[in-house]
C-alpha cells in the first residue's frame, strides 16, 4: 500500500518534468548595418522528447520573431531574411522552466532609421506545446479581479512617474513646455487602459508585460516600471491545476 501512494505522488512530478533544453542558431550581422567579428545573433529552438510539441512551440517562435511572410522558409533561410532587413542583435533568456512551463524572453534589435529594440516573451506548457494565456493559468472569475489590481499599479506608478519626472522638471524650469506636454500626452492614454496579456513566468513570480512607449525622439525619458506578483501573492487567482504546477515548490497546504 505504501509503495501505491509513493507511486501516485511521485506521478505528477515525473509528468511535470518532462527534458527540455534549447538549440541555438547562430549568425553575425550584415557588415553594412554592424561591423563585427562577434555572433550576436543567437536564436533559440526548443527540443524537447516529442517532435509533435517541438514543432507547435517553434513555429509560434519563428512566425513571432521572422515575420508569418517568412514561414514557408526554413530557419536558417527565415534568418538569412531577416539579417538582410536590419537584423543585427538577437539574444534569449530561459526564465522558466519548471514543472513542464518552459518561459522565454528574446530580444530583438533592428537597426532601421532608428536603432528599434524590444522584446518578445513567450509561456508555452511543454507538456502539449500549448502557448500559454494568462486565461490558462488564472480562474474564470478571478481574471478581472487580477486585472483590476494590474491596472491601479499601472496607474500609481505612471502617476507617481508623471509628477517626479515631468511636472517637477518643468516646474524647476528643467523640462520645457513642448516635452512635457508630449510626454504627459502619451502617460494619459496609456493610464486610460490595460493589457494583462503578455507576460513572463519567472522563479519568483509573474510579471505583466504592459510598458508605456514613448517615441523615438524623447525615448530617453520613457518611464520604467514593474508589474511583477510573487507565486504567494498569485496562488489565489491561480486555477488548481497551476496551483499545482506553480506552487509546487512554494506552498505548503
């Protein structure tokens, strides 16, 4: 009886812990956007033990990160395709990857008229190759809940930026008018929503990727500000099977 109860704990994990490690792809840049001898072009595929799930994550990689024009190319040509269009950096971070979650952040730098850099992250269940929504890991009825506590710690930390940053500089003759107005402008639209859809699993928590973007010519003073919720703080608002899953290591019931 006791080696029944073993088995069946010990079932979940071995579910959960399915080999994951990543492949890179490597490349320099087009010596006509950026002059060096240095790979900095490092692209991430997924190997996992099941082909079926390798294929459904890295074709959402490559249509996110190549552009879907380039996705009856291979790879490598996909790549090639991109260099040609201004892409000179390219770099990973595994931020994740427990219990059968694998978390990505890449980032991506073009060098168009503007030097254009951002990042793409990506929540995949390695288990079906599924790419995870924040609909997936939450309940139902806790969705907007979590939404609304999202959203008044975007705004506390926009208006709390809004008066430090901007209002003050002016005030002290620091900012000019035409900037500060350009600048609050943008902070007020971007108060006016929210976006819980993009995110990144990391081994404290969840951060909510909902950035306020500022244009290139005042990029500068673009605000800064964290939207991250411990695994603690997240249990509530988790279904049970993420519960589970993500809490695993950080719960005791």
């Amino acid at each position: 009886m006791k080696s029944i109860f073993l088995f069946f704990w010990i079932l979940p994990l071995a579910l959960y812990s399915q080999s994951v490690h990543i492949r890179e792809i490597k490349f320099r840049p087009n010596p006509k956007f950026y002059k060096t001898t240095d790979t900095t072009i490092v692209y991430p595929v997924v190997v996992t033990g099941n082909q079926v799930v390798n294929r459904l994550i890295n074709d959402v990689i490559k249509k996110r990160l190549l552009y879907p024009e380039n996705s009856k190319m291979t790879l490598r040509e996909a790549l090639r395709a991109m260099i040609r269009m201004r892409l000179t950096d390219l770099d990973y971070e595994v931020t994740y990857n427990k219990n059968g979650i694998l978390s990505l952040k890449v980032g991506v730098h073009v060098e168009a008229a503007y030097p254009n850099y951002w990042n793409e992250y990506f929540n995949f269940d390695i288990r079906t190759g599924q790419c995870l929504a924040t609909k997936d890991i939450l309940m139902d009825n806790m969705i907007e809940p979590f939404k609304s506590k999202v959203f008044a710690d975007k705004i506390d930390s926009l208006k709390s930026y809004k008066q430090e940053e901007l209002t003050k500089p002016l005030l002290n003759k620091e900012l000019d008018s035409e900037t500060y107005h350009m600048a609050t402008g943008i902070i007020d639209d971007c108060i006016a929503t929210i976006n819980i859809d993009n995110f990144s699993l990391t081994q404290q928590g969840i951060e909510i990727i909902d950035p306020c973007e500022f244009p290139h010519v005042i990029r500068g003073m673009e605000p800064t500000y964290e939207l991250k919720y411990s695994f603690q703080f997240m249990y509530p608002y988790l279904k049970s099977t993420f519960k589970e899953r993500l809490g695993r290591l950080f719960f005791v019931k």
